[in-house]
C-alpha cells in the first residue's frame, strides 16, 4: 500500500472540513510526514478577472484586513490545538485569496507536491448541487493525486 508523505486538508471551518481534518491528522500520523491545511477566503471584492474591484476604497479595505486578520487568528489557533495533541506532526497552514476555491486548492496542492488531498463534502444532491456546485466534486475532477472525500 502507498503511504503518502504530504497530505493537504482544505478547512472552511465547517462540520465537514472538521471531521475531514481529523481523518488527514490521523493519515498523518500513521503514514505521512507532513499535514498543510489549505484555507481558500474568498475575496469579496475581486471579479472574476482576479483583479481589485474595490482597489482605492478605503472601508473596503479596511473591512478586508480585517476578515484576514480574523481568518488568520482562527487558524493559528486550530495549529496550536492540533500541535497540543500531535507535538510531533509537521504542520502548515496555507491561506489562499481566490474566489474559485476548488482552482485554488487544486493549484496548492501542486506547488505543494502534496500527494493526497483529504476533504469534507457537504453532500448536498440534486437541484442544490446544480445551483451551488460542489467544491469536493471539483477537486476530485481535477486533481492529479489521490483524493479522499470525507462525509
């Protein structure tokens, strides 16, 4: 069986991206190396273009420092809980801005040479897959490695 040696776990903050973490942290621990959590904020004022929308507005701005700061104190404190119990893991964390999060999590775990994704879905079907896509469905569509789809 393939061990794999760099696991990326994307996490929203959500229920799913929770239990899909705990799966990659134990996939860590017995088998890999390395464990990067992959958060993709979505950046409310940049167009599909990638481009600032909002680039000279000063409270836009403002308001947007603020959502990084948040997302970033969140997450350094989800390391510090996971290095509590797992002092030994090598973890990361990756903070991607982009709005088309399954484009950003796949061009991660490729500049990352990860060699397993492990992601929670949230499972929806039928006409509410159609109207709001799914970010799982498309990671494991487009990605080169290995995907393990936690629900």
């Amino acid at each position: 069986m393939k061990t794999f040696k760099h696991i990326i776990c994307p996490f929203d903050f959500s229920n799913f991206s929770e239990k899909a973490l705990d799966y990659a942290i134990k996939l860590t621990k017995c088998s890999g190396e390395k464990l990067s959590i992959v958060h993709v904020m979505v950046n409310p004022f940049l167009f599909e273009g990638g481009n600032p929308l909002l680039q000279s507005n000063v409270l836009a701005q403002d308001l947007l420092e603020k959502i990084r700061l948040d997302e970033q104190s969140k997450l350094d404190a989800l390391k510090r809980k996971i290095l509590a119990e797992y002092p030994e893991m090598d973890v990361d964390l990756i903070i991607e801005e982009e709005n088309d999060i399954g484009e950003a999590i796949i061009a991660a775990q490729q500049r990352l040479g990860a060699d397993l994704i492990v992601i929670g879905s949230h499972g929806r079907k039928g006409i509410k897959r159609v109207f709001l896509g799914s970010v799982a469905e498309s990671v494991l569509r487009d990605s080169s490695c290995p995907v393990l789809v936690v629900k």
